[in-house]
C-alpha cells in the first residue's frame, strides 16, 4: 500500500526539516508546500510591480513550479532554493498565500504530486483540505518563543541580519494571518497527531514521526 502522510503546523515548527529527514528514512518523496508559495511570493517580488492580488493572480497564470528528489525548487525553469528562503519572500508568502486563485492552482499541483503516492507533504491545510484521506495526519507546533529563536538562528547561520523580538512579532503576526484567513485557514484536522516540539530535538521529533507512520 502507498502510504500519504500530512504533516500541518504554523511557521517556524519545523515541519519542512523534519519532514525531509523522515522521507528520507522512508524512502518517501518529500513535498515543501510553502516553498511553492515562496515561489509565487518570489515571482511577484521580482515583477518590481506593487504587490495587490491582481498582480498575484496574474503572475500565478502561467508559472511553473517542480520540486526534485532532493527538494531544490525551480521556478519556471530556474533553480529559486536558496532565494525562496530570505525574510522579504517569507513575509510576501503570507500575502499569497491567501489568494484563491493561487491556493485553487497550487492545491490541484500538489494533489498530482501526491497521486503517486509513498509521499510526506507538509503545509498548513495538507490534512484538512489538499490530502484529507491522508493515511496519517500530524499538527506539528511549539510555543511562538521557541519558533522565534530557531527562526532566528537559521537567518543567522544563512548571514541574514536578524533581530529576535522583530521575528517573534512577525511570527504572531504570520500565525493570525494563517488562521483568521477566509480560504483555507491554518488548523488541527480532526483525526491529526498533535506533536508539540517546544522542548524535543529533531531527532525525538522524526522517531516519533516514523513510529507512528509505523502504524498506518
């Protein structure tokens, strides 16, 4: 049986690393949702254009998105991995991500990607709307504090200037955003694991992750 695992969460939970690792312990493909609206939130920016949802909606017509098997991401043709991570593409991501034309788009994508199966997708509405017949549904969080800091010193490690109470407010601030949002908001599905990261390494995170994929 090809399994599909869903793994949601709010900013800064670590979801993208730890799900990564655990594809890779699986053998399972590994698909980062938000660096696809990074993507967009990328295109927009480089458009020079003021950003409004006109401008998102028609730069999302005719783009192309792919993720490898190593989860280098390509924007229409062009590797974007490492400009997709920067605070400005981060803060432009939640704008696009609220658009429904663009959600509608990426959702159909991200379906196909999954139909394969033996994948770990990981989001903010993988469980409750793109994947809801998932095999395993995990809401992985952590206090804003902490989410904050590992926010912080992976802007650090990558030689963006960071300040840590501006990243704590931003995060806050991403987290209404995601959950007040009209179109698929940022929320717990009712059958999904809730795994609080607050005080677990990444390794205790993916043991438990791959127990209870274990299990379906």
């Amino acid at each position: 049986m090809k399994k599909i695992i869903a793994v949601d969460g709010p900013a800064g939970a670590g979801k993208s690393t730890v799900s990564k690792i655990c594809a890779a312990k699986l053998g399972y493909t590994y698909i980062d949702t938000g660096a696809m609206y990074r993507a967009v939130a990328l295109k927009v920016l480089q458009s020079g254009k003021p950003v409004d949802d006109s401008l998102i909606v028609d730069v999302t017509r005719d783009i192309r998105i792919e993720l490898d098997e190593s989860a280098r991401v390509f924007l229409d043709g062009r590797e974007v991995t490492t400009q997709i991570r920067t605070p400005e593409v981060s803060r432009a991501a939640s704008l696009v991500a609220k658009v429904g034309y663009v959600r509608q788009k990426l959702t159909e994508l991200q379906r196909q990607m999954a139909s394969r199966g033996n994948v770990i997708m990981d989001g903010r509405d993988i469980g409750t709307q793109v994947l809801p017949n998932a095999d395993l549904k995990i809401f992985l969080t952590a206090t804003v504090a902490e989410r904050a800091r590992r926010r912080f010193d992976e802007l650090k490690a990558k030689g963006h200037a960071a300040d840590l109470a501006q990243i704590e407010t931003e995060i806050t601030l991403r987290d209404k955003q995601d959950s007040e949002r009209e179109i698929a908001p940022l929320a717990q599905a009712e059958d999904a694991i809730l795994l609080d990261t607050t005080r677990l390494t990444i390794d205790e995170v993916v043991a438990e992750i791959l127990r209870l994929a274990g299990k379906v």
